[in-house]
C-alpha cells in the first residue's frame, strides 16, 4: 500500500498568498483608475478656472473703460455748468470790460507788475 501524506498547511499558504497578491493587483487597478479619474476631473476644473479667469480680466477692463467714459461725460458735463456758474456770479457781472489792453511779454522765471 502506498501511502501518500500532504501537507494541507503548504498549499492553504500558496492559496492564500495567490489570493492576496489577486486582490493587490485589484487594488493597484481599481487605484490607477481613480486617480486617472482625478486627474481628469482636476484638469477639468483647472481649465474651468482659467477660462473664469479670461473672462474676469476681459470684465475688468470693459469695467475700467466704462468708468473713463463716465469721467470725460462728468467733465464734458461739468464744463458748461461752471461756465453758467461763472456767468452768474455777482462778483464776475460788477466786473468792467477792458478797453485798452497792454501785453507784456515774460520770460521763464521773470516776474512782471504793470503800475
């Protein structure tokens, strides 16, 4: 009679150990497509940025063009309201016309008084 013994505790360590690294291999798998999944979904919203970006820096300067608009309307504005003020001031009515006019020609730095 031949007798054959085996040893169960060798081959549940192979089985187990094969078992192991399949589920290793699972997890590298299932981690390499979550983080290329991340990385995608990080380059979508990076991109997404930029772009909110763009349009922010196009929106400030319409913004800045808006505003130096509003300034030469507020100064063309202001022009004929200060020349009404100027009009109508008492002090600038009472003033008399000048009838004999004299020019005095100054150089840089000179001062000139007229007696």
């Amino acid at each position: 009679m031949n007798v054959v013994q085996h040893d169960t505790h060798q081959s549940h360590d192979t089985t187990g150990i094969v078992s192991t690294l399949y589920r290793f291999e699972w997890i590298m798998r299932i981690t390499i497509v979550v983080a290329v999944a991340l990385g995608f979904v990080y380059v979508l919203f990076l991109n997404s940025l930029a772009t909110q970006g763009f349009a922010l820096e196009e929106m400030k300067a319409e913004r800045i063009a808006i505003q130096r608009e509003i300034e030469k309307w507020d100064i063309s504005l202001a022009i004929p309201i200060s020349l009404y003020a100027l009009q109508s001031s008492e002090q600038v009515q009472q003033m008399q016309d000048v009838t004999e006019k004299k020019y005095l020609a100054v150089e840089e730095g000179q001062v000139a008084m007229v007696k």
